[in-house]
C-alpha cells in the first residue's frame, strides 16, 4: 500500500483513488486559452481525509524541539484546516525512505506524489514542465561543467539545490547526504515522483504569497545561465513592484491580473499566474515560444503525449503526427496526442500582457523581442556554432570540453552574454538587452573569439571566418569601411561609420 492510500485509510477508513489525469493535456491546453476557471483548483477531498489524532503528539514534540518549524506550521492553511505532521508525513515501512521516529513511521520527504493527495491538478501541471524535469534536463551537461571543472561537491552545493537531484536512500533508510538536503525544483524523489513543491512555497508554511514573489524564483533564476533577477529589478515591470508592492495581493486566494492586482507582473503573472480568460498554471515553461539558453534560438513545437508528458522540439523540424511515437525526455516512447506550434503559446503569453497594455503595445513589444533574438541568431549564434562545429569536425579541437581556452569564449558568448541578451529583451530590461548583453557578445565576439579561431586553425581558421564573418552583410558592412571614422573612442572625425 503507498502511503498516501495509507494515510487515506487510517483518515477514513476507506480506500481514497488517486485521480488519473483530469484530461488529456491536449484539452487542458485548449483550456488554457479559454477556460473561465481563473482560481488555483479547489481541493476535493474530504476533510475527514485528515487530521490524525496521532499527529497532535507531534506537534506537541516539535514546539519544543523545533519551535520555529512549528509556528511556521501555525501560520499555514494547513494548520486553519486542521492538517498536521502526520498527515503528510507519515508512511508505509515497505517505502524505500521510511524510518523509524517516535514510534511513528514516517518519511523526511513530502513529495509532489503526497501533496498531489489533495492538490491534484497542482501536482499534475508540474509533473510534466521543464522545472519537474530539471535533472533529466542537464544530467548529460552536468558532468562536462560543474563535474570536470569542479567536482560532485560543488555539484551537490550548487547545480543540485536549484536542478534537484536523484535523493538517495542508504540501508537504514535515512537519506545519503550527499543528495540531502534538497529542494531543488526537478528532484528526483525516492518514491519515483518528480519535483519539490517546497521549493516555491517554503517549508511548512507553504506560503502563497511567497511563491508569488519574484524572490522566490530568484533564488535559482540569477546569475550568468538565467540573469533574470537582475533583469526583471532593471525593467519598468519590477520598477513598478518594488513600488507598489504593497498592492500586489499575493497572499490573496484569487489572484487574477487585472481583477485582483494591477500595479506590476512578476514571474508567476507571466509564466504561471491567471489572467482575463487565462487560468493559472503550474507549468512554468507552457506559454514559452521561444528557448533563450541555447547557442542559438529557436521558437519550440510544444509536444503533448498521451500520458500528459511534455517535450519541446525546434519548429524548424518537420511536426510530428498525432498519434505517432517520440522519444521523450526521460528516453522512453510516448504516443503523441497533441503538437502545440510556437504562435498559440506566444498568444497565451500576450493574453497576459493585455491585462495591462493595449494591443498595438504588446504585439509591437513581442516583435522588438522576435527581432532581438534574430539579430543574435544571424550575426552571432549561427556562425560561431558553424565555426566551432567545423573546427571539431575537422579535428582542430578536442571533443572534451573546456580543455581549450576558445571553448571557454563560446560558451560565454552564448551561454553568458548571448543569454543575458535575449532575457533583457525578453523582460523589457534595455542595459541588459545591450550593454550587459548583446555589446558583451559583439566585443567577445570580434575581439577573443576570432583571433582565439585563428591561433587554433590557422589558414583553415582564416577561411572559416571568410565564409561565416567576413563576407556576411552584418559584419562585412562595417568591417570593409576601415576609413569610417566616428568620435566615439575620442579621435577621428571621419565620416560617420553608418552613412
């Protein structure tokens, strides 16, 4: 018997089933665009489904022993409902993380599995998005990164706590703390469920308000592979935030845009958050047209298999059938029941940007950002990813990665500043989208990574960047007027180099 079966009988006295998928995701994307059920979903589940009388001795306990983790609890819905420790925590001694406590046997980890027990439709939104599958995401990556540069304890302390990890079990059924502690948002939990519901809303508070607040996703989303901290604080949306923050509502139970709150967006507003028609959504990557983290950018096909799973491919790849089969992330076969092209997912993510701006505002923002990640695509992307798959293919460099300093370059150039600059352009932040970006790519670009190419391959790198730079409109209409002067290094007064 699982554990949440467990705890339904002993809460009951009868056997609870867990809802299947409440539909096909093929339909609940359609809801997506046009569902009037603005509100988190409701829990159906019968409050005699808890509040074990055995639980109060654990509260009793943990004021003592843990008074800050139980006043948290206090403050919690939980607690107004009359949900305690042993509700969520308490499992079968046939579970690979049992344990013996108290007398009780419980598990230390409340996973999306065991919260999916009354937020249902919650637990299956995110089982399926990008951050439940974080780990299966970068697991390949990993190693080449933070596990050759660095090592598994850098891993654990760093790409883990954001990523999550696959939480390991030792014999007496504690956690290996080599993957414990760990809220990382794709965690692999030891009952095979994905993802940690903690990770935004905080244990044992299980804050609303806090999962609403761009805090929260800063945590993870800052720094070189995903500069979004800086960029929302630098944009006119967090501006407006920071300012009115006290408007914004969050701890509300509904929290439509344009109903409930109208000073700012933040991260949850525009990727998860119900807006107008929009219901909200725990999957955080759905209204997502285009990938920003890559060499270069492409807008993505949603794929929706008949499981519910999720997987994203480039739309320059010809679109699959319905019905057919795909690989999907984690390597097993899926049946397609749905394909999702870019422009639905961009006209879900406008329907919130219409809560606040006109239409003419919005769809000229979206193609300012369209022309932005083109513009890094064409003059930057494509020909370092041409030049850089030449020099490999031709055996100029190694296949191990990082063990030559032009690796390090292109890595930068897209991972770092080509990065930073189609998230500022994204999120309306103008110093990121050039100066901290797209300048930082151009001068990496012509000033280390061209000479570094022709210090490795020589002739062959000279001619390499003939083709992919030299001889290209975007770079040669500047590079062939060396006598173009302008004033801006402080000398030459020449003709202006754009005339």
């Amino acid at each position: 018997m699982t554990r949440l079966n467990s705890l339904r009988k002993m809460a009951s006295g009868t056997h609870f089933g867990r809802r299947g998928w409440i539909m096909g995701f093929a339909a609940s994307f359609c809801l997506l665009l046009f569902s009037h059920s603005l509100f988190a979903a409701k829990v159906t589940l019968d409050s005699s489904n808890w509040g074990l009388e055995a639980g109060k001795e654990c509260v009793k306990c943990h004021s003592k022993t843990s008074a800050g983790l139980a006043d948290q609890w206090r403050d919690s819905k939980h607690a107004e409902v009359g949900m305690n420790c042993l509700d969520c925590h308490q499992a079968e001694s046939s579970e690979p993380d049992a344990i013996e406590h108290e007398g009780f046997t419980i598990a230390t980890i409340v996973s999306p599995k065991d919260c999916g027990r009354c937020h249902q439709q919650e637990e299956e939104q995110n089982s399926s998005s990008v951050h439940a599958n974080a780990v299966s995401l970068i697991k390949n990556r990993m190693p080449a990164m933070a596990g050759n540069l660095g090592g598994e304890a850098i891993i654990a302390v760093g790409c883990a706590q954001c990523h999550g990890s696959e939480v390991k079990v030792k014999g007496d059924g504690t956690l290996d703390t080599a993957t414990w502690p760990n809220s990382g948002i794709g965690r692999i939990n030891p009952d095979g469920s994905k993802g940690s519901c903690t990770s935004c809303h905080g244990r044992h508070r299980f804050s609303k308000a806090q999962a609403r607040d761009p805090s929260s996703c800063m945590r993870c989303h800052s720094g070189p592979d995903s500069p979004d901290r800086a960029i929302y604080e630098a944009s006119k949306h967090g501006m407006a935030f920071f300012a009115h923050r006290d408007k914004m509502n969050l701890d509300a139970d509904s929290w439509v845009a344009g109903k409930d709150y109208n000073s700012a967006p933040t991260c949850t507003t525009c990727h998860m958050g119900a807006a107008g028609k929009l219901p909200s959504t725990h999957d955080v990557g759905i209204r997502n047209a285009w990938n920003l983290n890559t060499p270069v950018s492409e807008k993505q096909t949603l794929v929706i298999f008949e499981d519910g799973d999720k997987l994203e491919i480039p739309a320059s790849q010809p679109m699959p059938g319905r019905g057919s089969e795909m690989t999907k992330i984690d390597g097993s076969l899926g049946k397609i029941k749905m394909v999702v092209p870019a422009d639905r997912r961009r006209k879900a993510m406008r329907l919130v940007c219409l809560e606040c701006h006109g239409k003419g505002f919005a769809e000229g923002f979206m193609s300012q950002f369209d022309s932005a990640v083109e513009l890094y695509n064409e003059k930057f992307g494509k020909p370092a990813q041409a030049i850089m798959s030449a020099l490999y293919e031709k055996g100029l460099l190694t296949p191990a990665p990082f063990d030559e300093p032009v690796e390090f370059t292109y890595w930068e150039l897209w991972h770092d500043e080509g990065a930073r600059a189609r998230h500022g352009a994204a999120m309306g932040s103008p110093n990121h989208a050039w100066w901290e970006g797209l300048y930082l790519v151009s001068r990496n670009f012509y000033s280390r990574f061209l000479p570094q190419i022709k210090e490795v391959a020589g002739k062959d790198g000279e001619t390499l960047i003939k083709q992919y730079v030299t001889d290209v409109e975007e770079h040669h209409g500047w590079l062939s007027k060396p006598q173009a002067g302008n004033p801006i290094l402080g000398f030459g007064q020449g003709k202006q180099s754009n005339e």
